[in-house]
C-alpha cells in the first residue's frame, strides 16, 4: 500500500487514508475520483516547453533549382518526343520507302593539313627505316658461333654420354 493507493480489488476495511477521515469508505472513493482526475489531466496536458523548432525558411523547403532543372528536362524530352512523332507520321506517310541517303559529304576544316601531316610523318618514317637497314651492326656474329662451338665442344666432353648416341640408342 503506497501512500493510501489500492487497487480496486481491495476492499474499503484495508484502505488507509492519508489525512484523518471521518468515513474511510468514502475518503476511498473522492481520493480515487481525484486521483483519476489527477491522471485525465497528466495525459491531457500540452507541454509547455516549444520543441518544434524554428519554420524551415520556403528557399530551403522548396528547392527552386531542382524545379527549374526538372522543367529543362521535361522540355527537352516533349521536343524529343514531338521529333520523333514527326519522324513516325512521315515514314508512315512515305508508305515505307527508305531514305538512306546522305547528300552531305562529310568534310574537315584540316583535311588538307591532316593529308600533308601523314605524308609528312610517312616520309620521316621512310628515311628512318633506310638509316636502319644502311647501319652496320655492333655485334660480331662470326665471334658468337665460335664461342658457342666452343662451348658445345666442352659440353661433350664433360658429358656421361656423348651427344648424338641417345639419339642411335632408340
């Protein structure tokens, strides 16, 4: 029993009432109706204490730029969209015939100086390659095969089994 509160399972003779009463019974029931009271009004109560925050200003709640992008988008897709309309009622009214031909030829601002820039480059290889092929070599091949003899000769010598007999053995 915590400061007179019972439960309502308990009877009116257990009940003791906080300040003196003439009627235990009845102190029961006004301090449970005020205790109710007490309860309505806890649940009831607005806070007194503002925790919303402050109004988020209209320039940062309505992105301005978004709308604008997404406006350019939808603009560039309806352009897109009436193109390709146009294109589809002309094919349908050519009765399907094709045209596949381009009357434009394709031309470059620099064709000629790209012409004269690989003819150029052809040319600097060309003598490139001739002072190649004109080059003598550094390298004396007589020398290498000798010396590789050589070596093929000490290889024998020093082998168990000469070279050219597992060859015959089979």
């Amino acid at each position: 029993m915590l400061h007179g509160r019972v439960s309502s399972s308990t009877t009116h003779k257990s009940y003791r009432p906080l300040k003196p009463a003439a009627n235990w019974f009845l102190q029961q029931k006004w301090d449970q109706s005020n205790y109710e009271i007490h309860r309505d009004k806890v649940r009831e109560a607005k806070p007194v204490v503002d925790t919303k925050g402050i109004e988020t200003p209209a320039h940062i709640r309505h992105n301005l730029k978004k709308v604008q992008l997404q406006k350019e988008r939808m603009s560039i897709i309806e352009r897109d969209n009436h193109r390709l309309a146009s294109n589809l009622s002309a094919i349908t009214r050519s009765k399907g015939l094709v045209d596949n031909r381009n009357h434009c030829p394709q031309l470059s601002v620099n064709t000629h100086k790209k012409k004269e820039e690989l003819l150029e480059l052809t040319a600097e290889n060309h003598r490139i390659n001739q002072r190649i092929l004109t080059q003598k070599s550094d390298y004396r091949r007589e020398l290498w095969e000798a010396d590789f003899e050589k070596v093929q000769q000490y290889r024998d010598k020093l082998a168990h089994y000469p070279r050219g007999e597992t060859n015959k053995q089979v």
